[in-house]
C-alpha cells in the first residue's frame, strides 16, 4: 500500500476532504491530493503531521507497519539527532558504520547528526532501517528504540498490555525462565 493510499484512507475513514485535511495540517488541499494520487511524495513534516493529526505512527503511514498504535506524544523534530546518536550508542556503531549501513553520504550523516539537516522520509527511511529501529522513535512518535518485526510480535506486545498487573508479573517471570534454561 502506497503512503498516498494509507493517507487518503485515513482522510476517507475521518470523512475529511482532501481541503479539510490540508487546512488541518497546514498544508494545501491540492498537495494532498497530489500525494494521494502519487503524483508527489511527502515531506517528512507532512507525513509526521498526518500521523499526530490521525492518531498513528508515521511508520504506519509509511507501509512500514499494520500497527496503528503511537507510543507517544510526537516530540520536536530537533530530537531527531539526539535519537540517532543514542540508537548508535546503543549498537555500539561508529559513524562510517552508520553511513555504510545507511548509504548516505558522509556530509549528509554528518548534518543531520550535527542539526543542521531535518531529514526528509527517504534518508529517515535509511537511517531507521541501518539503525534498526522504526522512524517513529527517531522523530519522537514513540520512545521504544525496538522496532516490531513480525505480526507476532505486535500480537504479544498488543496482548501484553491487555494483561492485569498480576498478569505482566506473571508474564515477565515466564520470560525471565525461558531466558535462563535458554543459558543452560
């Protein structure tokens, strides 16, 4: 499914016109109608709009999930950097790493890390999937650096908060077993 497509079925869904929608998030009627119809591809600042407008991840709206669900409130644009450099610390990955994995070019890495750049969808897209991460944790729509990787795991997180307290307790001591057989 096109990022037009999930778009126009969010607007559709809400019973907005292509005005409506546009008027809400700032932006002109005939731009979304030229994204709906792939005439034109989003800016970063649209899709993240629509996502906090809509109430769903931006990785939604990008085909990168079927999971409707948004963490958190959507932070600045400006954390962008500052989740990247902490998704790097977390994988223990130097810059060279970073901009192999995410075939950008060094200056273009070395802007966003340094604020200078917001990057747009394509190069958010490169540096979620070098990252392995979702681009709602890097623009701030979720603080869970994990990205879900399989509809099984959507349905376990999705179950999981379904559970009473004594439940996750519960769940997580099974967990913590599984792990530790898993050792011996």
């Amino acid at each position: 499914m096109t990022v037009g497509k999930r778009i126009k079925d969010l607007r559709t869904e809400a019973n907005l016109l292509q005005s409506e929608l546009g008027k809400a998030i700032g932006f002109s009627g005939q731009v979304v109608s030229n994204i709906e119809r792939g005439y034109t591809q989003p800016s970063t600042e649209l899709v993240n709009r629509c996502a906090a407008y809509f109430g769903v991840p931006a990785d939604y709206i990008l085909g990168r999930t079927v999971s409707r669900y948004t963490a958190a409130d959507p932070a600045e644009t400006s954390e962008v950097p500052i989740k990247i450099k902490s998704r790097m610390a977390q994988l223990q990955m130097s810059l060279p790493d970073l901009i192999k994995k995410s075939n950008l070019t060094e200056e273009t890495c070395c802007d966003i890390l340094d604020g200078k750049t917001v990057p747009g969808i394509d190069a958010t897209a490169s540096l979620s999937k070098a990252l392995d991460t979702s681009m709602d944790y890097l623009v701030g729509n979720s603080e869970y650096s994990c990205a879900i990787a399989s509809e099984d795991e959507q349905d376990i997180i999705l179950r999981y908060r379904q559970l009473s307290k004594k439940g996750k307790r519960i769940f997580l001591g099974m967990m913590e077993k599984m792990e530790e057989e898993k050792t011996e």
